[in-house]
C-alpha cells in the first residue's frame, strides 16, 4: 500500500493533529496496491505510533517490582520530611501531609495501578504513577546525596536519613498524583474494584469477564474488572492465549476461557519472575512498556515469534493495540480506525493481502 505523505502543516488531514500522529494517518497516492507505511521521526529507529505519545502506564509486573524495591529501601525508615515541588501533585488536603513527618513506613501496598506507603495510626500515603510518573532512589553518601533527577521532572520527594525517593514525572500534562488517607475505609474507596488476576479463581474470573459483554482487550483493561492490566500486558496476554483482541467475552468458549485464564496467570507471574531478575537488589531503573523480549507489543511490523507474521495494529485514541493476525484472529487484519475508514474497500483484508 503507498501511501503519500501529506505536508503536516497544511493538510485537512493532519490539521490539529501532532505531527507524529499526523504522519501515521496518511492519504493513499494509489489505492490499487495498499501498503502502510513506517513511522519515524528524525534519527529514531521506527516505532510504534504509541510512543511519541509519550510514556506508558506501569502495569501489575512494573508495580510489584517497585514493591519490592521499597520494602528493601524505606520499609521500616523514618520519612524526615515530604517536599512537594509541583502544585499539582498533592490532591488531598485533610489529613495534612506533614502528619506523616516522622513517621516509619511499616507496609507497602498495591491498590489497582497505586502503591501505598502505610504508616502507623492508620496513615497512608497514595502514590498514583498515571503514565509518565516514575519512582527513583537516590541514596545518602557522606551525608550528601548523590545524583539526582532533574528538577524539571520532580513532582515531590520523601526524604530518609538514608537517601531519598523521588516521585518524578516525565510529561506537561501533570497527571501524576499522591494523597494521604487515614484509615482502611477511606483507603478502599480509592479502590476501582477490580479483581486480582493473580489469585482469583476461574469462576471468579469468569465472573468478572462476562459482567458485561465488551471486547477482551476492553475487559482485561478495565480496572472495574481486572486489577494492574493496561495495554501492553493486555496484548501479551491475547497472544499468548491466541485470541482475537476484538472478540467479545459473551462469545468465549469454554476452552477460549481457559486459554485465557491460563496465559493471563503464567504471562503476568513470568514478567514478574523477569523483571524481578533484571532489577535485583537494586531499585528498578527502566519502567516501561515496550521490551524487546515482548511477543506483539510495541512490535508492529515485526516477526511475531510463533509464526513469523508480521505483528499488525489498531490504533486508537492515544493508544495502539498489536497482534498477530495469523495466531490470533485466523489471519484476518483487523479494521484500523483511521486508514481503513480511508481505503475503504482497499483496505487488506487477510495478512497474505499485505
């Protein structure tokens, strides 16, 4: 499929739009022999669309490694003092946040996609990461510390006698966000209720995949439903259960389900398992979405390891989701959006058409 590439600046198409964004969506030249062309900007290796939109949210594998990290580091440490750096961070006033100067982190928590410092009088301390938010431990040497972030990037910092954690953000739009909570009540309305896909059973899986009849990629991602999963997780967890990402939870089959229940357990625990070898004792570094070792996600255009297809992509909104059409839908390309709406009757229909 040639695609001509309109002027970003100029064209009906790309108007409002970001560039990066602008040049994925694109005007056919010829529509008798359709071919989508790569994205790429300046010197950058061709990627998917999705990361020029910036950073993605850390999904149940990313956060339990954080945990990890901050029960060796501050679990048991005395928090000095909390520096707020953006006025945009703190999203609760009542209890104030100096209640928590001096006061040792006793637990650390998961609720959905937030981590959460507990403390005693039944304080806590909510740290929602969104997308760009990130974590990092910079310790204390000869009393000084070593190091740091940008400042630029710095929404907050909890300083220990022994180093300081740094809540940064790397993005304009301030999502990022942390607040204090007393007591479990308070700190369970925070909570969108989803299950823990880890130690849920089958019918309670089951029950919580067909509370209502959406596309699998929606249910696995909706944090009413399932705890921690977004969309790279998502993606990996279809293609390991070789499943359309578009099929509807009210039309599985009982041997669909548990390919799916299956592979959302054994793909979520081997990240975990992975991830936690990469960081060891260390505190994790490089949180994101897009790996190499990843099967379809983030790999668009590239061999899917099974069967050597090209991974393909719906991209929509600020989102993009990959699969592999000969493992997971019997070869159909699944209609995109923005270019199938454009080519119409051109647009491939199976992956020996592309």
């Amino acid at each position: 499929m040639n695609l001509w590439l309109p002027d970003v600046n100029t064209s009906g198409l790309a108007r409002g739009m970001p560039n990066a964004a602008a040049r994925t969506f694109c005007a056919p030249r010829s529509l008798k022999s359709p071919r989508i062309l790569d994205v790429s900007l300046g010197d950058r290796r061709r990627q998917p669309f999705m990361r020029f939109w910036g950073w993605i949210v850390p999904e149940l594998p990313d956060l339990i490694v954080y945990m990890d990290a901050l029960r060796r580091y501050v679990v048991n440490h005395r928090v000095e003092r909390i520096a707020v750096r953006s006025p945009f961070v703190l999203r609760s006033v009542e209890p104030a946040l100096d209640v928590l100067f001096g006061r040792t982190v006793a637990t650390v928590e998961r609720l959905g996609k937030r981590l959460v410092l507990g403390f005693d009088a039944d304080l806590f301390l909510v740290i929602h990461l969104m997308i760009a938010g990130r974590l990092k431990w910079v310790a204390r040497r000869d009393g000084t510390p070593a190091r740091q972030p940008s400042p630029k990037l710095v929404l907050a910092t909890l300083e220990f006698e022994h180093g300081t954690l740094f809540f940064t953000e790397a993005s304009s739009k301030k999502r990022a966000s942390m607040r204090t909570v007393r007591g479990r009540e308070a700190l369970r309305a925070l909570d969108p209720g989803g299950i823990e896909p880890l130690s849920a059973t089958r019918e309670e899986f089951h029950d919580a995949l067909v509370r209502e009849n959406h596309t699998l990629k929606r249910a696995l991602t909706d944090p009413h439903l399932f705890s921690g999963i977004g969309n790279a997780y998502s993606d990996e967890i279809l293609h390991a259960a070789r499943l359309s990402p578009l099929k509807l939870t009210g039309s599985l089959g009982d041997d669909e389900f548990v390919r799916l229940y299956d592979a959302t357990r054994t793909t979520l625990q081997s990240w975990i398992d992975r991830l936690r070898e990469q960081t060891g004792d260390g505190f994790p570094e490089k949180v994101t979405a897009f790996r190499g070792e990843m099967a379809v996600h983030g790999r668009f255009r590239q061999p899917c390891p099974v069967c050597a297809a090209p991974v393909q992509r719906i991209v929509y909104a600020s989102n993009e989701c990959n699969y592999c059409a000969r493992c997971q839908t019997g070869g159909r390309v699944l209609a995109d959006r923005s270019l199938s709406r454009l080519l119409k009757g051109d647009w491939p229909r199976s992956i020996d058409d592309l």
